[in-house]
RNA sequence: GCCCGGGUGGCCGAGCGGCUAGGCGGCGGGCUGCAGACCCGCUCCACAGGGGUUCAAAUCCCCUCCCGGGCUCCA
C-alpha cells in the first residue's frame, strides 16, 4: 500500500511504526459554529482512510480533537451571552449529529481541548525547561529559531515568513514566534490557572498535547485539510519534536484538498458556506459521499449542486443494478456464463483494492465498482436468472467494496423480504398472460398501480423485472 | 512579493513516459404493443500555450499565461 506523505513530498509504502497497529490522528472542528460541507469532504476521506486500513487488516484507532477553547468560541458566547464551554458544547452536539448523518462511523475516541490542560502545561514546563520557549509579559511562546527543522514540513524557509496578515505580538523575539500560552486577566475569560498566571492555551499546542498524551512522541498518521500545513502542522511537528528529541513526530503526514465554491474556498469566515445540514436536506448522505469520492482525496473540489446531483444519478444507477440482482429469478443451474462473470467480478474486485492501495484512489476504485455493474447489467440483459451463490457472491462484493467507501450500504427494503417478492413474481405473472393475450389496457393498469406502490415493472427481451423506487430514493 | 498545488473531451474527473479510465449529459440504434430500464455505438488529433529531451510526452525539462491555497483565524 503507498501514501503521498507530505512530510517527504514522496509516495511511501505504507509501513506503521509497530506492527499492524495504526495511531491516526485529524484535525477536528472548532466548535462555534455548524459545520460545512468543506469540513464534509476532509472528514469523509480520513474516514475513509480508516475503513479502509481497517479493511486492510490494520488495528486503527483514530483519534480526532474538539477544539472547544478558542478565540473565535470566546467571541460568540459573549455575542450571545452564553458560557463559551456551553456554546462549544451545542455546537459538538450538532457536529456529532452530522458525522453520524454522513455515515462517519470511523473515529474511536474525541478529545476536547478544554480537557487536556494539565496535559499542555506539562508540555509548556517541558519546553520552557529545554530552553524552546519563553515567557513575555503576554504570554509563553515557542521560539522557532531554536528549531532547526522549523519550515520542513510545508516547505517554508523562516526567513520567508516575513509578510503577516496579523500584527505580531510586540513582546515576541522573533515575529515568527507563536504562542502557547496567551496570558489572561482572571476575571476577564476563560481560562485556567497554570504556572505563568491565568491564561488559556494557544492554538497549535493543544493537538500536540493531545497526540502525545494518546499515543506518546510518535504517531503513525496525522491528517488534516491543505490550508492546516502552515503554520497549523508546522507548529505541532516543532512542539512535539522539541519535547521529545524524537523525529518524525508523525511518519506520515496526510493532507485533503479543499472544496470552493465558484472558485473560492469556502468558509466560514467568508460566509460562503453550505452547512452538511443543508446538503443533507437535499440529497442523500451517500451521494454526497460519492461525489466527493469520485475526486481524489488531495485534489480541491469545486462544488456545485449539479455536480452534486450527478453523482446522485450514478449512486441510483448502481442500486439500480443491486435491486435487479435482487429480484432476479433464482436457478439451481450455475451456467458457464455465470463462473466467467464471476471471474470478472473478482478480477475487477482486485483492481478496486489495487486503486484504494495506490494512495487511497478512489476515483479510480469507484470506476471498477462501475465496471462490475457494468458487466452485472450486460449478463441480466441476456439472461434473467441467477444462481443462488452468484447472487449473493455479487451482492456482498458490492457490499464489501462499498462499505470501504461508505455507500451502498441501504438495505434494499422490500425487494429482499420472500413472501412479497413471490407475491410480485405472481401478479407479474399474471400481467405476462394478459399481455400474451394482448390485453394491454389491463396490463398497463396493473402497472400503473404498482407504480403508485412504489414498484416499478420494465418489460424486457429477457422478460418483465421489477424494482422498488423507496429503496432508490434519496432522502 | 515569497512558497506550495493545479489547468484533461459538452460537464465532472482518474491517469503522470508507450497499454480502454470511469461517471453525468446529449445523439443514433437494438429490445419493446406502449412506457421505462438495460445493452451497443457515437459525442471529430481531450490533455492551457510555446519551446525542448526521447524511438515514443497529457505524463520529463525550460519559459509564458490563467486559477486556487498558504504566508501565524481556518477542515
């Protein structure tokens, strides 16, 4: 299995630090606000990560933070007059209501900043002690300087990093500097007593501490979106190495490309963002997943909601096929046809799993998923039976390929329950008869009505199927 | 200004030295009592432009243009 690592710029083979075990790690939301369907599409790839490492036999445990202590948090709960943990705390619940809306299921464990500061005081004393940090009468920052390796990770050279979009703390040595301690009047906000006055944490620390308090100096994994590479993991990678002496802080580093919308990256801040909420009310959580997929995780995505309605149409073609080998008339006969198909279906089940190998392509495993449809399909058209083995050998190859990627998964409702299915195979029947004796205007009724049922009859070469549309329909 | 990514057919989007990507849409045909679904074919040298390297370039090198991201708020 490779992986572009960041860190290098390189495809790697996959390799963990010890054995099969995998220590992930991503970035998580700040909490102040709904989340978008940029945070979706990072939230989605990394998930998908997982299941598929999973998949691949890896022991993962996927660790994600909360950032629930936050400039940003600050300000809305004194906008709105709330406690800012208590707003962080709404906003986590809604954040958790969309994970599990969007199928994402693969995080073990959550951890709050806020929960940790014993933790980042620990590692603030460490580095302060190892001559990495020092205090202001604004606060305790990390000198970067003092890092050698300070710009490896995104590229930079410090001495670049001259042009600041912010005015530079003044009380800082080096404008580069930033800040792990920021210094608080008690009676003004949140924050916690620690060895250098009242105060709260800085930003990158507490994903520092975090990693290190879970998983000790190293981990095997950290993800997050492109934007995060600078300053946000370049800071970590400093704190973490500076406190431990031990490199590489993480032996792969993963980055996700971000969505735009006309071009523009959305955000919060610039106020163009389409909440998962929103999307969801619109297509379903499977679709959404499938149009991000169909892009490589790395590549940025343009969204639009028509881009977005093609994928819809390709999820429903696929179910399509999924409700045919369903409905199928099962043989006991397993013809010599039927052991080619399925000798395509594991050779293109191979390919799938060599596509996800090469750095987690999923556009390219979604295509063989679509090629193994393809090839379903244009057996069904000739011959309208399967055997038992075949079917179920098909369906839970689209299963298994599926739930690497979190689609496919619905049941496919009443197409699969016997006495109703026979109970359909009878009225079609019937219609057949009435058709043979050219009695369309009753055919066609029956039809119709089973329309208004929700059951769709198509007459073909190879005989009349059927199929459900609740099963299809996105919700 | 500096540092990263990108620019692929009607739309989306893989590929990253030679070998069919795939999807969506459109058109034509097949199958049909009709409808839909499905199948087959087509959608003109698809690779931003210009130079090079090579037997061979979308893929490697150089230059130019355009777009996005970062430069201490961000998934």
């Amino acid at each position: 299995m490779k992986v572009l690592n960041s860190r290098t710029g390189e495809i790697e083979d996959f390799s963990p630090l010890h054995g099969n075990k995998v220590y992930m790690y991503v970035c998580g939301p700040t909490t102040y606000d709904y989340s978008h369907i940029g945070h979706a599409r990072t939230y989605i790839a990394y998930d998908v990560i997982a299941r598929y490492l999973r998949y691949k036999g890896y022991n993962v445990f996927f660790l994600m933070n909360i950032t629930d202590v936050d400039d940003k948090i600050i300000d809305r709960a004194r906008r709105e007059g709330v406690d800012p943990l208590e707003l962080a705390r709404k906003f986590e619940k809604y954040f958790f209501e969309d994970l599990n809306a969007l199928g994402i299921n693969s995080i073990n464990y959550f951890a709050r900043a806020s929960e940790y500061i014993p933790e980042i005081i620990d590692l603030i004393r460490c580095l302060m002690g190892r001559g990495y940090a020092y205090e202001t009468e604004t606060g305790i920052f990390f000198s970067v300087e003092k890092f050698p390796h300070y710009g490896e990770l995104s590229k930079r050279k410090p001495e670049e990093l001259t042009v600041h979009r912010v005015t530079p703390d003044s009380t800082k040595r080096n404008p580069a500097d930033f800040a792990i301690w920021k210094k608080r009047e008690s009676s003004d906000e949140i924050g916690w007593d620690s060895p250098w006055g009242y105060g709260r944490p800085g930003w990158h620390i507490e994903d520092a501490a975090i990693i290190m308090s879970h998983f000790g100096a190293q981990l095997d994994l950290h993800g997050g979106a492109i934007e995060l590479i600078f300053p946000h993991h370049e800071a970590e990678v400093a704190l973490a190495e500076a406190a431990t002496g031990v490199r590489p802080f993480s032996k792969y580093w993963v980055h996700t490309g971000l969505l735009t919308v006309s071009g523009v990256k959305m955000s919060k801040s610039l106020g163009n963002f389409i909440t998962i909420r929103e999307a969801l009310s619109r297509v379903d959580a499977e679709a959404l997943r499938l149009y991000f997929l169909m892009s490589h995780y790395r590549s940025p995505i343009d969204f639009d909601w028509s881009k977005l309605n093609q994928a819809k149409s390709s999820l429903e073609y696929l179910y399509g096929v999924l409700e045919q080998v369903a409905n199928t008339l099962t043989t006991n006969q397993v013809t010599e046809d039927e052991k080619t198909l399925l000798e395509r279906i594991i050779n293109l089940k191979s390919q799938f799993i060599a596509a996800m190998d090469d750095d987690f392509n999923t556009p390219e495993a979604v295509a063989r998923l679509f090629d193994i449809a393809g090839e379903v399909n244009k057996f069904l058209n000739i011959q309208n039976a399967l055997s038992g083995q075949a079917k179920n050998q098909i369906l839970s190859t689209f299963r298994e390929l599926g739930k690497i990627l979190g689609i496919l998964q619905k049941e496919l409702e009443k197409a699969e329950e016997i006495p109703l299915r026979d109970l359909i195979q009878l009225i079609i029947d019937i219609r057949s008869e009435l058709r043979m004796n050219k009695q369309y205007g009753l055919a066609d009724k029956i039809r119709e009505k089973l329309k208004k049922l929700g059951i769709i009859i198509e007459d073909t070469a190879a005989g009349t199927r059927w199929k459900s549309v609740s099963s299809q329909q996105s919700g």
